[in-house]
C-alpha cells in the first residue's frame, strides 16, 4: 500500500509539473507579447512627440495607451508599426538632410545657428553635411575643368594653328580648311560605293539598330501592358472599396429606419394618443368614460384611441414590409469583404427572428404583449445589425486613415486586400 501510494503522489506531481510547465510557457509568451506592444506603442509615441502631425487625425490623446494599441493591432502588429516607424524616421531624416544640404548651399558653410540644429536629428544633420560636401566638391572639379579648358583654348591661340596628323586611312581632309576629314570619294571607306567596307559596316549597323528597336519597341509595350493592367486592378480596388463603403452606409441607414419604426410603434402602444397610459385593452381614460355609458364609450377620448389603433396598424404593415432577411441577403451580395459581419446560420435565425416577431405584431393583442415583442425586436435588430455596422464603418474608416498615412510616408501597413 505505501509503494502504490508513492507511486501515485509521483505521479501526481509528474502531471501537476507537466501543467505547471504549460502555464509556464503561456505566461513567458504573454509576457513577450505585451513586451512588444510596449515597444511599439513607445515607438509611436516617440515618433509622435517627433512628429506630431503624423498622427494628427488618428489619435486624440496621444497619452491614451489605449488608442496607441488599437492603432497597431489596426496596422497588423508591434512588429509592422516597428517597420513603419523605421521607414518613417528614414523618410523624416532625408527630408531633413535635403532641408540643411540648402540651407548650407545658401549660406556656405555647415556652421548652423543652435536654434536651427535642434530642429533636426543627428543622422540629418549627418546626410546633410554629405550632400553639401559632395556637392562642393562636384562644383570645384567643374571649376577646375572649365579652367583647364579656357587655358588651353589660349595656349593653342597664343601658338597658332597645330600641325594636322594623318587622316586616317581612306580618309582625306576636307578642302574648306575646317580640319574634319571626310572619306576618299570611291574608296573603301565611302559608303557611297556598295563595295566599300564602310557601306557594308552600315548595312549591318542598320540590321543591328533595326533589331534593337524592335526589342525596344516590345519591352516598352509590355511595360505599358504591365501598368495598364496595375492601373485596372487598382480602380477596380477602388470601385469596389467604393461599392462596399456604400452598401454598408446605406444598409445601416436602412437598419436605423427599421429601428425608428420599432421605436415608433413601441410609444404608439405604450403612450394613447391623448398621452394616457395603456392598461389591458383600452386606454385608462376611455375605460373610466364607460362609467357614463355610450356617450362615454365613442367621446373624445375612444375617438384618439381609434386614430392610434390605425396609425399603429400602419406602421406594423410598414414592419412587415421591411424584409429583414433580404437585407442581410442583399448586403452580403454586395460587399464580399465586409458581408462576413452577416455570415453564417446565426445571423440568419437573428433574421428570421425579427422577421417571425414582426409578422406576429397584431393591434388586437395585448398591448403589454405588443411592447415586450417591439421591445426585443428593437434590442435584436440593434445587437445583430445596426451595432455590427457601425462597427464595419468605423473599421473601414480607420483603414483609410491608416492608407493615407502610409501613402504619405510610403509605407505599406499590409492592410486587407
């Protein structure tokens, strides 16, 4: 008994190790993510505080950490914001460097006012002084040419005329005394005689350029169908975007009519239309006037309870008429991406739910019957379409600000395609 005993306490720490080291290794791997959305959400803060309008219209408060993160999960991660902010500093410090390149052209000299060196980093400053210097030296080389050139201009005016060398053979020099030398009319290098060498050097030039234009013809229209192709892909990325921004928009317009009705209906049964509230059946007013009989029954008070009765019938056909289920079939339709905000069987019992409940809505039941179906279809239609909307709104909202800023810096942030 006491070895089966150990043997169990064994093996019981055996598993409790085995769990604890799962734990372990779960706690490590949280730890190193959150480590990571630290990094980047300092990274873009630094790179705020450097930039401030980089993030202009992103971030409200630039000390809500919370804002920060949901930015980067947005541009797909710690380490995709890491890489944007690397090429955005990059682009920031060649701005820079191209600012100071001119700022020392104007003035001269690479000495700067403290007040001027604040204003950019060390690697602009750095790539600024290199661009200047190159430049300086690159003016000083054509100084020195041009130089050279106009002191042997003189030096061969000063000496006369230099003795001409040969001409080459089948050459001769031109008779007007310009010193060009032209080919020896019939000899081998006129390419007026079919015989000549240099007539056949021109035939075959000819066959040789000839060949080259029609390569350089076909790669300068394979290039053109390349981006004439890029150019297609991309407005149709853009009218389908387009497409899928109106569906949602106009969607969620119709969602926020359906609701309105809801809402409508809702105070048209729980409010008479003498503002009295119902109880049972009839309106507490027209039931106290049946003490006096049927003057009571069709007075003032029954006429307003018959108008509300039909305009409420009004806006449940009007309920009836909004087919739940075709809205969320059309929406999916026509927005491939964000149509998966509706997928699956849930979304379409959700509809049918709204659908069955509206169907049901009858002014002859009861009405506190009536308020407690209008009431959770007001709750379902907000829960299963209107705030899934709105959430795809804001989502899209946010892709495009992130795509203008990366077009801005030219930064990719891998968005959905």
């Amino acid at each position: 008994m006491a070895a089966q005993g150990g043997s169990m306490i064994g093996q019981g720490l055996a598993n409790l190790g085995q769990e604890v080291g799962k734990g372990m290794q779960i706690y490590y791997k949280k730890k190193e993510e959150n480590k990571l959305m630290d990094d980047g959400i300092n990274t873009l803060q630094n790179l705020n505080t450097k930039s401030p309008e980089l993030f202009a219209n992103l971030i409200q408060d630039p000390n809500d950490r919370g804002a920060w993160k949901a930015l980067i999960k947005t541009a797909g991660g710690p380490t995709q914001v890491m890489q944007m902010a690397t090429a955005i500093n990059a682009g920031i410090d060649e701005r820079g460097g191209q600012a100071l390149a001119a700022m020392y052209s104007s003035q001269g000299t690479t000495e700067i006012s403290p007040e001027d060196g604040t204003t950019y980093s060390d690697k602009a400053r750095i790539l600024g002084r290199n661009q200047f210097m190159t430049d300086q030296l690159a003016q000083a080389n054509l100084d020195s040419t041009r130089a050279t050139t106009e002191l042997n201009r003189a030096k061969a005016k000063a000496e006369g005329a230099p003795v001409l060398p040969p001409p080459m053979p089948g050459f001769r020099y031109a008779l007007d005394g310009s010193g060009n030398q032209e080919p020896i009319p019939g000899g081998d290098r006129d390419p007026l005689n079919p015989d000549s060498s240099a007539a056949r050097e021109n035939n075959k030039a000819a066959r040789e350029e000839a060949t080259l234009v029609n390569q350089t013809v076909a790669a300068e229209q394979a290039l053109f169908d390349k981006r004439e192709a890029a150019v297609t892909k991309a407005e149709n990325k853009a009218n389908a975007r387009y497409k899928e921004g109106v569906n949602v928009k106009t969607t969620k317009e119709n969602v926020e009519n359906y609701i309105a009705t809801l809402k409508d209906a809702y105070t048209r049964v729980t409010t008479d239309g003498a503002g009295g509230q119902i109880a049972g059946t009839y309106p507490m007013k027209i039931v106290g006037n049946l003490a006096g009989g049927v003057a009571g029954l069709f007075g003032p008070a029954a006429g307003n309870f018959f108008s509300s009765s039909a305009d409420l019938e009004l806006l449940y056909d009007k309920i009836k008429g909004q087919q739940v289920l075709e809205l969320v079939k059309g929406f999916r339709l026509n927005s491939p991406n964000s149509g998966n905000i509706f997928a699956g069987s849930q979304s379409d019992a959700e509809g049918k739910l709204l659908q069955d409940s509206g169907g049901s809505l009858k002014t002859s039941s009861n009405p506190s019957m009536q308020a407690k179906t209008l009431k959770d279809m007001i709750e379902r239609a907000q829960k299963s379409l209107l705030f899934p909307l709105e959430a795809e709104e804001r989502r899209m909202q946010a892709e495009d600000d992130a795509v203008e800023l990366g077009n801005i810096y030219n930064v990719n942030f891998n968005l959905r395609k």
